[in-house]
C-alpha cells in the first residue's frame, strides 16, 4: 500500500519544541493547500473518499486520531498521535478518519487544489478501480 510514516525532526531547547516542515523537504511535494480538522465531535467518522491524483500529507498536531487505509490489497489501521510524525497518502487510498480525541488538531498538506472531479466518495466504485488499475 501506498502510505508511508514520515518522521520530522524536532528542535528542542530549554523553551520547549519546534518542528518544521517545508515542501521538497520532509513534505515530498509542492503544498499547495492546507486545511485542518479540530473540534471534531465524539463518535465522528470522516473521510470516506480516495483522491484520483491528489497526495496529501496529515499531521496530527494535537491529540490523536486514527486512519483506516485501503487499497486493492489491504486493510490497514493507522494512529496519529503525535505531533513529529506525518501520514503520506499517494492517490488511490481509501481513507476514514475516527477515534479523534477531543484535543485533536488534524493538519493536512495537499499537492492540489480543492476539486470534486478528484474524489472517488464510493466505495464499490474505489474498489473497482483500484482493483483495474492493479489487477494482481
Ligand atoms: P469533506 O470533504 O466532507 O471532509 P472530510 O473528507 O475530511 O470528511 O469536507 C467538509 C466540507 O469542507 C465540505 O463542504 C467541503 C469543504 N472543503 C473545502 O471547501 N475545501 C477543502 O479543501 C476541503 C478539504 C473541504
């Protein structure tokens, strides 16, 4: 599957800590949209969609949430809980995102812009095409 844990770098001092994150750098794409996800409600589950091209990077800033990831040959949970790590999605991974805690501050990085023509929102047609794009 097309994901991968991204470890950033943290400075620490007697202060406290900084992280930083720059495109070409430990994001492995041109950002060119950032939105985030916080005050999310108990029980919530989002998500539910692959990007046809689009790559994205997610930060769990604050709290933790989970990922379910699939694609045409796995299942795959994924915790986000700390502020130093990033979840690269290539395109073509289904993605929900639950479990958030009430502190959760769930950043994203994306490659593209907001375009609807990029989502596949349901899951039988996902599963079709992931499944003729990598028929193995
Ligand atoms: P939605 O796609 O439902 O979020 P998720 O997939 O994370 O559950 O987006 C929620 C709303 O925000 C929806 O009205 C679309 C809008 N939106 C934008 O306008 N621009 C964006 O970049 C994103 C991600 C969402």
């Amino acid at each position: 599957m097309k994901f991968r844990l991204l470890g950033f770098e943290v400075k620490g001092d007697e202060r406290g800590y900084l992280t930083v994150i720059e495109e070409d750098k430990e994001i492995p794409f041109k950002i060119k949209r950032v939105y985030y996800i916080y005050a999310t409600l108990p029980g919530v589950r989002r998500g539910f969609h692959a990007h046809r091209c689009g790559r994205q990077v997610a930060v769990c800033l604050s709290g933790s949430c989970k990922f379910l990831l699939v694609d045409s040959e796995a299942r795959v949970e994924v915790v986000l809980d700390r502020p130093t790590q990033g979840l690269l999605l290539d395109p073509m991974i289904w993605h929900e995102m639950y479990d958030f805690s009430p502190d959760c501050v769930l950043l994203v990085l994306a490659d593209h812009e907001y375009v609807e023509s990029d989502y596949i929102r349901n899951y039988d047609e996902f599963i079709a095409a992931a499944r003729s794009a990598d028929p193995s």
